[in-house]
C-alpha cells in the first residue's frame, strides 16, 4: 500500500492508493496482518483529507484495504470491476474528494487519464506518491513522493504539528468558554438582575441555560466530542445575547462603545465557531476519534 497519489484537478481531488500486503499470492487474497495495520494506518493518513467517495476493486484486498477509512467516515465504498479503468474514470470525474483503492496495474491507468505519471513495483506497498496539476485537461502533472506506514505508537500521531495546534486552539478557546460558563453561574443573581434590565423575561431562567449553553460547548471543543452540538449551542448562545444584551443603538456616549465592542466580539466568536463546521470529522485529537478508531476491528468491513 500504500502507493498513494493525490491528483488535484481544480476543484477534484482524487487518491489512489494500493491495497495493503496480502496473505499470498491467490487470485482473491485478504490481507496479512501487516496489511491491516496498514489500512487503519491509511484511516488515519487520510480521515481529515475530506473524502466524500471511495471506490474498490472486486477484490477483497481493496475491499479491506478501505475498510477503516470507510467505517470511520460512515462511507459505503462503491464497487467497480478492476478492468474498467474508463468507466471508473468516468465515475471519478464526477467527485469532489474521492479516494480509489486499486491494483499495481490498474492505478497508472488511471493516473495516466489525468496526465499523470505513476510507476508501481510489484513488491511497493509502502510509498506515496501525491500528483498535482491545475485543470482538468493538462497533459503534465507535477509528482512528489513520500511514505507511511501504521501507527507505531499511540503518540505518534503528535508529530503532525496541525494537529498539534488545532489541539492548542481548542484548549485555549474551550477554557475560554467554560471560563464564561462558571463565572456567570457564580455570580448567578447579578446576572439575573443585569438581564432583567434589558427586558429579558425569567432573567434568572435565562441566565442558567445561557450559560449552561457555554458549559457544554467548551466542554466539546476541548474534547472533540460532538463538535457540531458545540456550533448549535454557541449560535443559540450568541444570537440572542448579541441582540438582546448587547443593541448598542440603543446606548449612547461610552456605554455605546462598550456595548458595540461586545457586540462585534459576539458575531466574530460567532463567525469563528461556524468555520468548525468546515473541518471534517471526526477532529484530529478527539473523543469522538479515539470512539470511532475503537469501533473498526481489523480487517473489518463496514455493514
């Protein structure tokens, strides 16, 4: 496995990966052990490239290849006869970010109908191979080559330093959050008095959910779990708070200023927390990674 290639076609991004090593040489083999660790390591190359459609061979050996990856993104790998490499193509062309998971001598096919070239040894499993070019009928694509292999080690996945950050950012804008949330249950009754000032009805009603609202979404951030369910609940936080509490064209002098300064703050929080529904799921360092890596036996199929 994994010769993978990434073409880029304007807006298309397709992957073409070999499958895994195999048990031996029959015409339908599964794979060795060391085939299914390459796979979940597969999964976890490729589970944030934002893949929206894989496709496999008639054989196993793909079939279980793309096992993984498929389960952990709840996608139903498509079947295509593995001599069919026009009417694959075909298919292909009609994806945004699909992932192939062929043969040694079918993926150069296929990466020569988008002017790329591709080579695959026999015995290749372990390089990558990622091709670019910049529309749909160019006859060059640029190639770089790389490699990975399955996880060594639970931590190894660190090294990616995106992950890293992305992992620093939660934390810092998760404790942000809880921060808010605890600071306005423990000063609850100021809280109350300062809402019923602004109209607001059951201001002491108001206040709690409000806040419990930024509990559970701080919570989510920081732990990747279920990090839409944190994007409803700051837009059911912020939308109304920002109106309500914060109509600074009803103010005047300094008191407008402030309240303008909170009001731009909120819809800016507001427009980052939206920009979480772009990163796919499930996040890199996450429960919801590790609930997912822990539902994909190996060599298992999805349903």
């Amino acid at each position: 496995m994994n010769l993978l290639a990434a073409l880029l076609v304007a807006q298309q991004m397709l992957v073409l990966v070999r499958h895994a090593e195999k048990v031996d040489n029959s015409r339908d083999a599964a794979l060795s052990a060391a085939g299914e660790a390459r796979a979940r390591g597969l999964a976890g190359k490729l589970q944030d490239a934002g893949i929206t459609a894989i496709f496999t061979s008639e054989y196993q050996r793909t079939k279980n290849t793309a096992a993984p990856l498929a389960a952990r993104l709840k996608i139903e790998p498509q079947t295509h006869k593995a001599d069919d490499t026009p009417g694959l193509v075909a298919l292909l062309r009609k994806q945004e970010r699909a992932l192939v998971v062929g043969h040694s001598n079918t993926l150069p096919e296929i990466a020569r109908a988008y002017g790329a070239k591709l080579e695959i040894r026999d015995d290749e499993y372990r390089a990558t191979s990622r091709c670019s070019c910049a529309c749909t009928d160019c006859s060059r694509a640029a190639a770089s080559r790389d490699c990975f292999d399955a996880p060594r080690h639970p931590f190894s996945r660190w090294r990616c330093p995106m992950r890293t950050w992305f992992l620093v950012g939660r934390i810092v804008l998760g404790f942000y959050y809880l921060f808010s949330a605890f600071n306005g249950l423990a000063h609850l009754g100021m809280m109350a008095s300062f809402t019923a000032s602004k109209g607001v009805p059951a201001p002491g009603l108001a206040v709690l959910i409000s806040h419990l609202l930024l509990l559970l979404a701080g919570f989510c951030i920081i732990t990747g779990w279920r990090p839409v369910l944190a994007v409803v609940c700051l837009a059911i936080f912020f939308v109304p708070v920002t109106l309500i509490m914060h109509a600074f064209w009803t103010a005047s002098g300094q008191a407008q200023m402030a309240e303008m300064i909170n009001f731009t703050k909120n819809f800016a929080l507001l427009a980052s927390t939206l920009m979480f529904l772009a990163i796919p799921r499930p996040w890199a360092v996450s429960l919801d990674e590790v609930l997912a890596r822990r539902q994909v036996p190996p060599g298992a199929l999805p349903a």
